[in-house]
C-alpha cells in the first residue's frame, strides 16, 4: 500500500483548504446580517451541498465506467486499496476538491453590494 496518488493530491487539497479558509474570513467580515442574508445563505448551502453530492455520484458512475472498461487503469501499488466499485476512492480527491473550492471562490469573486435593511 503505497498510495501515491493520494499523496499527489495533497498539495491541491492544502490549496483548497487555504482558499476555503479565506473565504470563510471574508464571508464573516462582509458580515451581511439580516433575516434575508440568513435565508439566502441557507438557500446557497443546500444548494452546494446538492451540486456536490451530484458532482460526486457522477463521478463515481462515470469513472467506474472508463475504470471497469479499461480506458484508464491504475498501478494496484500506488493506491490505497479502498475502492468504491472500481474506482480506487483517490479517484474523487479532485472533485471533493472541486466542491469546496468552487464555493469558496463564489464568495471571494462576489462583488455584489449589501442590500440595506427595511426597517418598520
């Protein structure tokens, strides 16, 4: 058990945690408060969270399909061994990877202007 291939992913991952990091702290200092930020943050978790699951039950099909069929093949020693059908589980790093940082550019790349507060 050599995993290679997950070693190769953790420089990208250490990037994305950075990235995901950042943008937690901008996201807390822009500091849109009110009843409809809430909800419209809400409304852009679930989101994520759907797009994300999606990505990752598509990729898992999809790559256990060029796996299974042999267009792409993996050296048995430089994986882990865990596999998810075919596919060994270092195959999703990148779009685990993909699910947190593309949100987290969404919020550093947001240059949308704070709706002031209706107040009664």
């Amino acid at each position: 058990m050599n995993a290679t291939y997950a070693l190769l992913a953790l420089p990208f991952f250490a990037v994305v945690a950075v990235v995901a990091v950042v943008a937690g702290v901008v996201a807390r200092r822009r500091g849109r408060g009110g009843a409809a930020a809430r909800g419209s943050r809400r409304v852009a978790v679930a989101t994520s969270v759907v797009a994300g699951i999606a990505l990752l039950v598509m990729t898992i099909v999809f790559d256990n399909v060029i796996v299974g069929t042999g267009v792409v093949a993996y050296d048995a020693s430089l994986i882990s061994g865990l596999k998810i059908g075919v596919i060994p589980v270092e195959d999703l790093a990148y779009s685990i990877a993909a699910v947190v940082l593309l949100p987290s550019l969404w919020v550093l790349f947001d240059r949308s202007t704070p709706v002031p507060e209706e107040t009664p």
